[in-house]
C-alpha cells in the first residue's frame, strides 16, 4: 500500500493517506510520481506537499470526528480531503482562483460533501465559520496570522510553518488554552510562502 511505511503514529491518518488516490490531485505529467514521498509541483508556483508532512502536519491536530477546521491553502486539494476523512467538517481557503476550481471539482468528483470552498486571502481566516477546533497553515507564515489566533476554539490545535520564505522554517504546533497559546516547535520544514491576495 502507498505511504503504509511512512514514520507516522497516527494509525487513522496513515489509514487515509493509503487509501486517498493521490495521482487524481497532480498534474498528469507528474502522476507516475504521485505515490512516492516527494512534493510534486500543481502550478501557479505552488506544490503539493510530501505525503509524511502533510501526515505529520494532520497528526499534530488531533483530529476527532466530530471537529470543524479550517484550512488555508487548499492547494491541489489533497491535503483537504485528508481533513476532510477525519473531520466532521472542513472549510478551505485558496488565493489562487484556477486552483481552488480545480480542488473543488476534483473532491466533489471523488464524493466529499463535508467541505466547503472560498477563493479569498488566507490571512483572514473564515471568521463567520468560526471557532475552529483545528486550523492548518499549508505555506510559511512570517507570523501567525493575529485573526487565526482568535478563530481557534478553546482547545484548539494550529499546525504552521513559520519562517521566512525561500528557507528553511520551523513547524509549530500551537495548543489555545483560554486566553494563552502554547507552542510547540516541531522541527525544520520547507515550504512556499504564505501569499496574500493584493
């Protein structure tokens, strides 16, 4: 099976991971590649990100069945259907308007109907979705975002690379506990940046 060997502990994400078809989410001249551990380019500058990362970064949310969570970079749309198999519910966010079309209708070929889909800056968050239990960065922040802090629920769990862009950063998970934040570092990551939408 695809990615059964990865070094995750997480038995239900390297579940999910195995069982989404990853090659549906890359472009075609890239889909012999699609099942080995590598990020892959989708376009616009962006990259689908290596299967154990995005798993690690899953892992780190502890995600329950019943949890919202939002995601900022939908991407290729891969990453959201892995939330997506083990959230109650996912909300997304893509600045890259070609994209976020082509996610969209690859996940509503593939069957979820527990996502929902917004072309906007990432920044901001979904503040009228809001609180979210979980809330996953797919690119590297300067900082994190102040509006995405105050969108976590009490409890909550954020997953982001920090760092500037172009190098390497520092992946975070941040734990909210009442009015404190409690982080993580998690280890070096690489990723593309956090773009905004001018």
């Amino acid at each position: 099976m695809p990615f059964a060997d990865l070094e995750l502990t997480d038995q239900r994400v390297k579940a999910v991971l195995c069982k989404i078809p990853r090659d549906q989410f890359v472009p075609e001249e890239y889909r012999s590649y699609a099942y080995e551990n590598i990020p892959l380019p989708i376009g616009y500058g962006q990259t689908i990100s290596q299967p154990y990362i995005g798993g690690l970064m899953t892992e780190l949310l502890s995600l329950k069945p019943t949890d919202r969570v939002l995601e900022i970079g939908t991407g290729s749309g891969y990453q959201t259907a892995v939330l997506a198999e083990l959230a109650a519910q996912v909300y997304t966010i893509e600045t890259i308007e070609p994209l976020a079309k082509s996610a969209q209708e690859i996940l509503t070929r593939l069957g979820y109907d527990n996502i929902s889909f917004r072309v906007a800056d990432g920044y901001f968050g979904w503040e009228e979705a809001s609180p979210f239990d979980a809330i996953l960065i797919a690119a590297a922040a300067e900082e994190v975002p102040p509006p995405l802090k105050k969108q976590l629920a009490n409890g909550g769990r954020m997953v982001l690379p920090i760092g500037a862009p172009g190098k390497t950063q520092t992946l975070w998970r941040i734990i909210k506990q009442n009015d404190r934040f409690i982080e993580e570092n998690k280890g070096l990551v690489r990723f593309v940046p956090f773009t905004r939408r001018g």
